[in-house]
C-alpha cells in the first residue's frame, strides 16, 4: 500500500482542476500531530513561478481538492503549507485489508530487476572479527529488504582467498611437517605464528613466496593445500552467519580466485580500449581528474584488488545479468570503488544503464570512542562478541524459572544477537558508531528488546482472547487515526529504506511504531471490562496488525520475534 502516492495523486487531481500546469512535489508525513497526517509544502516554490502569493495559491489548491474520501480535510497554515486529513473510513478499511493479507499489502514490484549485493567478503584464513560484522548484517538486510520487494537478488559473497598469505601458510605446514589437518583446526594461532616467521627470517619469506607463484602456476599438491585452507576458514564463517542468522550460503561464495582466468582478458579488453598505460613497469589506468592511478597488473605480472573487481564487475552485469549491484563494504574502500566503477564503465564492462553503488559504512568504536579491541589491544574476534551478546541477554532474562533450561538458552540467542544486530542497523550506516552493551540490551528506547517486548506483549493479549474477531476497525480517536496511518506507512518506508539501502529508516520507523502503539495501549484498553464489543474487535485489530508489521519489519533485519518474553 503505497499511501504517499495515493494522496499525492489526490493533489494531482486538484493542480489539474485548478489549472496549475505544473507537477506537485510529494506530500510529506507531519511533523505534528496537530498539523494533520499529511502535509503539502509545495504552494511556497510555486510562488515565484505563478507569481501569487503562496496563501493564495494554496487556497486555489484546496478550492479543488476532493475531500469525499482519501483526504477529508485541508488546511492552510503558516505561509503556505497544507495540512492534510484522512479519511478514517478508509485508512480504517485499508488497515483491516493490511491485516488479511500475509505481505501485509506490500505489492511486489511491478518491474523487479536483479540486484547483486556484494556482503560480507571476509578474508581466508583468519577468523572473521568485529570489522565483518557490519558488513555482514547491513548486507544481509539490504539483501532480505530487496527480496520482499520482490527484487531478484543474487547474494554475493567476495571472499577473498586469494593472495601472498597462503604462501606462508603453505611453508609454515611443511616447516611443521604437518599434513594440514592437525594445526588447522586454530587457524587463527597458525596464522599468528606463520606470519611471525615470515617477518623474522628471510629464507623462510622467500620460500613463501616461491609457494605463491606455485599456487598461481596450478601446483596441483599446494592447490589442494591450500583449497583446505579455505574449506576450514568458510567453516568458520559458516558458523558465525548460522549465529547470525544471516542467509549466506556456500552457493554465495565468488570468491576472488573465481575470477583467476579472467583476469588476463581484463588487462587485454583495457588495452584494446586504449585506456592502458605503463608507470614504473606497471599496468595502469589514469583516470581524468585523479591523481593517483588504478594499477590492474604489477610489474611482475601479479594482478591487483581491482583487477579482481573488474573481472567480477562484468561477470555481475553481463553473465549475471544485474541492473544493480551494491556493494557492502567499509567507507574507507570508497576511493578503489570509486575508481573501479568509473574503469568499468569507461571501458564499456558494464552498461551505461547499470546502478554500481557502493554501500559505505562507518567504523565500531568503543565506549571511548576508539575502534573496537580486546582489552589486550587485538582485534575481538566476531564469534567472541556474539556468545557474550548470549551470555549477556541470559541474564536480562527476568523470570527464568517460567521457561526451560532449553528455552531459556533458545531466547537468550534471539535476544542477544537480535540486540547486537540491532544496534548497529538502527544508526545511519555512515557514521561511526559506538558499541555499548547496556544501551542495546535495554528493554526501553531504540532496541530489539523495546520490540520483541512490545511483540510479545500483543501475543499475550491474544492469549486472553480466545475467540473469533468479527467486524471491522473502527478509528474512535485521534491517537488510533495516528496508529492506523502510521502502519499504513510501512510499504512506503521499505521502499525508501531499499532506495537509500538504510535500515536505520527501518529501526527508525519501528520505534515510531512501537511508542505509538504503547501510548495506544495504555489510553486505550483492548480487553478490559466495560469496553464494548465493537471497539474491542477494532482495538485488537489494530494490535494484530501492530506485531503484524513488527514482525515482518524484524524478520527484514533477520531479527526474530518470540511470543513470550
Ligand atoms: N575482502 C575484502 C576486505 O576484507 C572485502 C571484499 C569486498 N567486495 C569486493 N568486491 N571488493 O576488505
């Protein structure tokens, strides 16, 4: 249910009656609740053009609005704004349709296109840590929020498996003598050491590297070394995005050897362009108004980050066949994306039509605003952080005793990796943000808890009720016409948040949701006795639609809901 645009074509109506020859800007939601549902500030710019006095020009407007359904009230305030009321009838009939339908009258695109969403990536043979967490669950959202729109989306997970530290990793098995499955299991302590003895010796260096040119040539004894390599680490990961309950698959990986054989037809095709040119023995591509080049081959011959990226660049837009391809990745990767996705187009990789987007985000800070660590200055490992988020919502768990040992640990999961996720979805991907566990895991303000609580809260009430609901809504007060247009909104804030890939706008609607629901439901008493039938039916409708709504808004964040709490 697209509500803006149904009122905005109510005003569309009303420019062409009153002969206003220009396209009306959108309606926006209202600041206030005094100040109507609606708003239309557009009679201000019309000002200059129609050369009247905005006033005037906004009463000429309301002189031609239709106030027989959708809007039933207009008025003008201040110097020229519209204040906008909808009818109650019909917000009230859209929300019980909302209700009745399981994507809660969220239409599915009409043209849905594919869409890559490059998420996660994290780099072989280390443990995943904090820095994949953002990349990871924004991804996955944007990923979840595209599908319910009906989008065609193709997960992609850029893993980066490729490059110099499997060399060491190769030399410190044989140095060991192992056969790779014995000290594999703590890759992480592995990786520690082989990369102390490639910083202490120099024999031991070069025979690493020796391993990197095999590996690359297709030795096929170190290629199965190293694919353990791999299958080890994915494991890894595999268990974090379990924990996470984040959706990507092994069948996601294109990892960056995917593109191994491509990668010499990519410096060939740039150089058919005539877009390639040597500095200092490298293979480069100057690009008008950058200063620094993009290298796509090093002197000798290695190939680059942004070779890789290209070649995945084509394989996204021509083989995939993607209209849109976003990109996860730190803020600090914003100069490489920049320059790659400019190559890429100039050199006719990807079609003209095709959005390349990077989808930047901030750095996890600590309480004192430095980036992240572990008390001993190390990075804190992902799955670290995770099983204290469980540890940690075990013990808000208020009354234990009413639940089994089994669901206690199953909703210390939900609610500890829900608030984690939470968190850090519910602040603008841009900035920095800071991590804090008592803010996140608290049952009041902007969190999971504030929404799994006040789901659950609604699941109790339809504990009590136990019967049929017959009829329909009825909106008896301004606070429920408020509630009832607010859940209207939802297709309206998921299409925005997928345009701007943010779901913060998600978490911030939500919240918004939520605080209005609890005031609802403390002024307004559902079950309670004197309340008559009809209102009772109204009442629990809007509350049905409410956790309705949380609930899909929660599962779009791959944050589960539970009945109790
Ligand atoms: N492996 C990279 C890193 O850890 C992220 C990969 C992002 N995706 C890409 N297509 N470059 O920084």
């Amino acid at each position: 249910m697209k509500l803006k645009s149904q009122i905005n074509h109510v005003i569309k109506e009303a420019f062409s009656k009153a002969n206003i020859d220009e396209e009306p800007i959108s309606v926006s939601e209202s600041t206030k609740p005094e100040f109507g549902d609606y708003q239309f500030n557009g009679a201000m710019a019309l000002s200059k053009k129609l050369r009247k006095n905005p006033r005037e020009i906004a009463q000429q407007i309301i002189d031609n609005l239709d106030l027989t359904h959708v809007i039933v009230k207009a008025e003008i305030a201040g110097p020229g704004f519209i204040n906008l009321w909808l009818d109650p009838l019909w917000v009230a009939s859209l929300c019980e349709t909302a209700r009745n339908d399981e994507r809660l009258s969220v239409a599915k695109r009409e043209s849905p296109i594919k869409v890559v969403v490059d998420y996660s990536g994290p780099n072989m043979a280390k443990q995943m840590h904090v820095g994949h967490l953002r990349s990871t669950i924004i991804g996955d959202t944007l990923a979840n929020l595209l599908t319910f729109l009906g989008d065609e989306v193709i997960r992609q997970n850029h893993i980066g498996d490729w490059g110099t530290q499997f060399g060491m990793l190769i030399a410190y098995l044989e140095e060991k003598g192992e056969d790779g499955s014995v000290s594999l299991k703590d890759l992480e302590q592995f990786y520690k050491d082989a990369k102390g003895r490639f910083d202490a010796d120099e024999d031991f260096a070069n025979k690493a590297r020796e391993y990197v040119v095999k590996i690359q040539s297709g030795d096929a004894q170190c290629l199965e070394l190293w694919q353990k390599f791999i299958d080890i680490s994915l494991g890894h990961c595999e268990e974090v995005y379990d924990k996470l309950n984040v959706k990507l698959t092994r069948d996601d990986v294109r990892a960056e050897s995917f593109y191994n054989d491509d990668l010499g037809s990519v410096i060939k095709d740039l150089e058919t362009k005539g877009t390639l040119q040597e500095s200092d023995g490298a293979q480069c591509v100057f690009l008008e108004g950058d200063e620094i080049p993009v290298i796509v081959q090093k002197g000798d011959g290695g190939y680059l980050y942004a070779t890789t990226d290209l070649s995945a660049l084509r394989y996204r837009a021509n083989t995939l066949g993607a209209k849109r391809i976003s990109y996860v990745v730190d803020a600090r990767q914003g100069g490489h994306f920049k320059q790659v996705f400019r190559v890429a187009k100039e050199a006719g990789f990807v079609a003209e039509d095709v959005k390349l987007e990077h989808i930047a985000f901030g750095t996890m800070m600590d309480k004192g605003g430095k980036p992240f660590k572990t008390r001993d200055g190390g990075t804190v490992k992902l799955i670290d952080l995770l099983d204290e988020a469980v540890v940690k919502a075990k013990a808000a768990i208020k009354d234990k005793d009413e639940y089994s040992e089994l669901e206690v640990e199953d909703l210390a999961k939900i609610i500890g990796i829900g608030a984690v996720k939470y968190a850090d979805l519910s602040i603008n991907r841009e900035s920095n943000y800071i991590f804090n566990w008592d803010k996140m895991l608290s049952f009041e303000g902007n969190t999971s808890l504030y929404m799994q609580y006040a789901y659950a809260r609604i699941q109790s009430i339809f504990r009590r009720f136990d019967a049929d609901i017959k009829g329909g809504i009825i909106i008896g007060d301004a606070l429920e016409q408020r509630l009832a247009v607010m859940l209207l909104r939802f297709e309206d804030v998921l299409e925005r948040a997928a345009l701007d890939a943010a779901p913060n706008q998600i978490t911030t609607y939500l919240y918004d949701l939520v605080t209005l629901f609890m005031r609802f439901y403390e002024q307004n008493p559902i079950l309670k006795e004197g309340v008559d039938e009809a209102t009772k039916m109204s009442r629990l409708q809007l509350a049905d639609l409410t956790a309705k709504t949380i609930k899909q808004g929660l599962d779009i964040l791959g944050i589960q809901v539970v009945n109790r709490l």
